[in-house]
C-alpha cells in the first residue's frame, strides 16, 4: 500500500535533551515581505525560517542557514492585549501574507527534531543527508490550510539528517512520500 502523500512541513516531534517544547517556541517580528513569486514570501506553519542580521525572519531555501521551524505565525490587529497565533479578525487564516507583517513563533534547531516526508523514493537510512524542497519563486504552502508543503528531496545542500524513520504501519520507507525524524543541520 502507498504511503499517504499529505506533506506538512517541518513537525516538531521531540527535543534531544527530553525537555519540554513549551518553552522552545520564541516569538519573533517579521516584517513585510516583497517575494510574491509563487507566493514564496508568504510564511505558512511548519516552514524552514531564517533570520537575517537585519533581524528579517523569511523562508529558508535550501542551501540557507535555517534558523528553524516555524510552529504559529500572528498579526498584530488588536488594540490591546497581547498578539497571539491568529489574526483576530480572521481566525481562518494561520499563515502569513508575503505583503504583510506580524510574528512568527519559532522553535529553533538546536535541540529540536522535525518529521517531514520526502518528496519522492529517496530509500534514506539513518545518517542520511537530505535537502529541503523550499526554493526561490516557488510556491511551498497551501493559503487554504496554512501548513508548509516543504518535504526533503535528494541532497546537494545537506540541509538536514535523518536520525530515524518513522515506525508506523502506514510508513513504508522504499516507497515515495516516507516520514522521517531530522534534526536541521
């Protein structure tokens, strides 16, 4: 049976230390962004991000520094009280604009594992090096669910590694679409 394809992004699924993620998450500024191509500045949850010295939270494209996942994103449209992971006037839409400014809850990669699936039959092992599928001008997130379509395709950049595959009856990993454990490199 083929494995399901529902790509998702980066999941967090555990720290190395067995600490708890609640207090992993920091809640970072973005401002607007200009990169409407594919809608490929939008930010969407389980997104690759980065952070420019400028302090410019964006999408990471393979080959980039990831700083780490993006686990909640908000905007800054109420007159008091503090920002939260929505945008109060529209509780539907969970991802951010590419043209709009806001905050990003972001768990960072040291310490953190993610669960992603691959964008083909990669046949990775634990130890592998695999690469993300975000790259520039291309599209990477559904406006509809708000969930990254980021996967990890065949390495040139070694953007993560795999510490284990998913152990599931639903994961067959010598087909398309595995899940994997990995931690950012």
């Amino acid at each position: 049976m083929a494995n399901p394809d529902k790509p998702r992004g980066f999941i967090f699924a555990q720290t190395l230390s067995g600490a708890a993620a609640t207090g992993m998450a920091r809640k970072l500024t973005v401002a607007a962004r200009s990169d409407a191509t594919g809608n490929h500045g939008d930010i969407y949850i389980g997104d690759p991000v980065k952070v420019s010295i400028a302090g410019v939270v964006t999408v990471a494209d393979s080959g980039d520094d990831i700083y780490g996942v993006a686990v909640g994103l908000g905007i800054d449209n109420i007159d008091h009280g503090p920002t939260g992971m929505y945008k109060a006037d529209d509780l539907e839409t969970r991802y951010l604009p590419n043209a709009t400014a806001g905050f990003a809850w972001v768990i960072p990669k040291e310490d953190a594992l993610f669960e992603i699936q691959s964008a083909s039959d990669l046949d990775l092992t634990v130890g592998a090096e695999a690469d993300v599928t975000t790259t520039a001008a291309t599209a990477h997130g559904s406006q509809t669910t708000s969930f990254s379509s980021c996967e990890v395709t065949t390495k040139a950049n070694a953007d993560v590694t795999v510490v284990t595959i998913v152990d599931s009856p639903d994961n067959d990993s010598t087909l398309a679409n595995t899940r994997y454990i990995v931690q950012i490199n």
